[in-house]
C-alpha cells in the first residue's frame, strides 16, 4: 500500500512529520492503536481524571484529586489519568496508596512529559492523536478538574462523543463550582439561549460539584457492565488480536488525508447547525465563504446545515471548491445541497483529525459541544506547538466575550493554567471584513 498525499508533512500537528507515502508509518499508527486498545480492554471499573499539568503538590486541587482517587481506588475501581504532573499525579498517587490500578496513558517523546512515580500501569504511545483516542476512551465516570485549553478539548470531547450517541452516557463531573460556573453560565446564557445549539438536556450530561463526597456520591452507584458503545475498547480488541475496526480506522485516516491534502488554501468555516437562513450568523458565514472564495480559497465545512450550510453556498456561488468533512449516523450520510466534494466518517476522532489539519486560517462561528470541541482542541494544538500558528478567528464579540473573560480571568489569571501569552492565540472579530483582513495577513499553510 503506497499513499500518495502531495502534502506528505500534513500531520505535523501531531508533533512528528508523518510522510504518509511510507507505507510502515501508517501501520506505526494503526499498532499503536492496537497495543492501546488492548491494554485499555483488561481494566474494571475505569474512572478517568483530567486537569491541568501545573497543579503543585499540597495545594486543594491536587490533595482534593489525590483523596477522590484514593476513595474509588478503596471502591476498586482503575484510575486513569495521562500519566503527567499535576492532576494526573495526585489521582495516580491517591490510587497507589489504596491499593488499586493506577493507570498512566504517557507521551514517549525526550521533550514531553515525565511519567509520575505513581503509575503501576502505564502504556506509552508515539502519536499524540492515539494517546488522546485512548484517554477519552469510554471509562465509567470522568473527573475533569480545573486545567487549560487541553483540558476544556478534553471535556467537550467526552460530552460530544455522548451527545453523537458514539459513547454511553456515563457521569462526567467537573470539580469546583468556583473555577467552571464562568463557563457553565456562558453555555447556558449563549449557546442554550440565544442561539440554541444545545438545550436543557446537554446541560444535564455534566455534574459540577463541590467537594469530593459529592463527587464520590455520584460516581459509587454506578455498576460495572459490557460496554456497547461505538468507542468502547473492548469494540476494537478480541482478545490478543483487533476486529476489523482497527482496519477500518486505518482506512478512514488513509482516505482522510489523501482528500484533504488536494486542497489548496483552503479555510475551514466552523459553527453551528442550529440557525437558520437569513439570520446574521447565517448572512455573515455566507458572505465570508463567498468572499473568500472569490479570491480562490477553498471553504471547508462539517457539510450540515446552518453555519456550514451558509458557507458551502457562499464558495458554491462564487465558484469556489465548497468541500464537507461530514460524519456518519447510522449509516446516514448529512450533507447540506450546496456541498460539492465531500468525504463522511464513521469514527469522530478520525473526522476531528482530518478537520484540525492545517488550514490557512480558521473561522469559528457560535455554537455548540462540536464547535467547542474543536476549537479547544485547536487551541491546544497551536499552545503546545503540535501545529504551525495560524489565525484562529471567532466571530463576535457579544457571543464570545463570556468565554473570552473566562480564559484571560481565570486560567491566564487566577488559576494560571495557561500563560498570558496563549491568550494571543485566537482573535474575535464582529465583521466580514476584520475576518478578511486577518486572513488576508495569514501566510500560507504549513505541513
């Protein structure tokens, strides 16, 4: 098998130019998905925690994570982290010291993180993209504490996949009313009501809690069961060989990536597919997209209706490539009448990949868990320099600005879970033309 992609650095994001011509660097990817999978598999009971790399020992965070781990480790359940500081220390440590599974997902690259001294079971992966595969893996509860861009991607990824119905609805609990209500009021203020691109019942996929009683409370009567959600490990591992999904992740990322590297500068246009025409989210994204593709960029899209609906017709009428990167439900394939070329996936994280490839530029518009999901996720690859610096620009400031607070008063400033420099990352505009301008500035993309 010989894949021929004519940008071969195309998945740099992921720290290691990965030329997809070599035809074992593929299989590299597909044995760590293997290896993964069959190592998540053996474990019961699994509760994974999330949160940041820069918690210290001692302080209430770290200590409130140490005894939670320590609680459902007396419980016998696995704790899973990914295996750094911080966080992902103290659930390791509180599960060492109860005498249960302490389980670390680690990066083995010199220049990355260390594994923590409390891990009894780890497993190391090359690839950040596998590694992030397994760490949202459907576990039976996710703890997420107080972190950075990387652990709001977390987050959304876990509440996205359940909300696609790709994962069982498990508790999933955020832990101190004081660091995530800034962000909960900005879903329910903006997302639910004023555009509604999530509703009532998104907001009950998620606990915030205040201490770690009440946090055991919610996850101790859960029940260990066969997992038959599409991303559970055990759908992909029988026994010491893979099913035939390893294969077919391996061919999604093949096609995946020979399709996306046939564009040229190409802007992936995000948002909701919650509105309808002739509304100003609507008009602003077409207006864009065509302006755009009047000046020969290819508008990428999800291929569903709304935002991305507005933008496929604006390059559409200006005779520009209007491509979907959509997705799969049940064999049923979304894809909005004025998409042209369109590749659709069965496996979220590999359509999510294949969406955060390099573009010139990214327009994110308001929206729901997807659009947050991909955003967070963009903003962790730009911080963590997984992917070259490129515009990352959200549009209008009157929907943006709760969450933008958020950012630079709490985790550039009294958490201090990102540093005042991430915060330059991402622009918010409130007209076609700031867009334009920005993008117009933007230097070719970089594989």
């Amino acid at each position: 098998m010989t894949v021929k992609t004519k940008h071969p650095k195309i998945f740099s994001q992921y720290h290691e130019l990965i030329n997809f011509r070599d035809t074992w660097r593929i299989f590299k990817v597909m044995a760590e998905f293997v290896e993964g999978y069959q190592f998540l598999a053996k474990f019961k009971g699994e509760v994974t925690f999330f949160g940041s790399a820069r918690i210290k020992p001692g302080t209430k965070y770290y200590e409130a994570a140490r005894k939670l781990a320590y609680l459902l480790g007396k419980d016998k359940h696995t704790i899973i982290t990914g295996g750094g500081p911080g966080i992902m220390e103290a659930a390791n440590r509180g599960a060492k010291e109860s005498g249960a599974e302490s389980v670390g997902l680690n990066i083995q690259l010199p220049s990355e993180q260390v594994l923590n001294k409390y891990v009894t079971q780890s497993h190391g992966f090359h690839y950040f993209f596998t590694r992030k595969v397994m760490l949202t893996a459907p576990s039976q509860a996710f703890v997420i504490f107080p972190g950075g861009f990387g652990t709001l991607d977390e987050f959304f990824e876990v509440l996205d996949y359940i909300e696609l119905n790709k994962m069982d609805k498990v508790p999933v609990i955020l832990y101190d009313h004081e660091f995530w209500d800034p962000l909960v009021n900005f879903l329910k203020n903006n997302s639910l009501e004023k555009i509604g691109a999530i509703n009532q019942q998104t907001l009950s996929l998620f606990k915030v809690v205040s201490n770690i009683k009440e946090a055991y409370e919610i996850i101790k009567p859960t029940k260990e069961k066969p997992y038959f959600s599409d991303l559970s490990p055990e759908q992909f591992s029988s026994g010491e060989s893979a099913n035939w999904r390893i294969f077919r992740i391996m061919a999604e990322l093949v096609e995946g990536f020979e399709f996306i590297s046939e564009f040229k500068k190409d802007i992936t246009i995000l948002g909701t597919k919650s509105i309808g025409a002739s509304t100003k989210y609507y008009d602003m994204a077409y207006e864009l997209a065509k302006k755009l593709g009047e000046r020969g960029h290819t508008i990428i899209t999800g291929g569903g209706p709304g935002i991305m609906e507005a933008a496929n017709k604006g390059a559409c009428e200006a005779h520009a490539e209007s491509v979907s990167l959509g997705i799969q439900f049940d064999h049923n394939f979304r894809a909005n009448a004025y998409v042209e070329k369109s590749l659709n996936f069965f496996f979220p994280f590999v359509r999510k990949l294949i969406v955060t490839a390099p573009s010139q530029a990214f327009v994110i518009f308001p929206g729901g868990l997807g659009t947050f999901h991909q955003a967070a996720e963009l903003l962790t690859l730009v911080q963590t320099k997984k992917t070259a610096k490129m515009p990352l620009i959200f549009v209008d400031s009157d929907f943006w600005k709760d969450f933008d607070k958020f950012v630079r008063v709490s985790l550039a400033g009294k958490y201090k879970t990102i540093s005042k420099e991430d915060v330059k990352y991402y622009q918010i505009v409130d007209t076609v033309d700031e867009a334009l301008a920005i993008i117009k500035k933007a230097p070719r993309k970089e594989f």
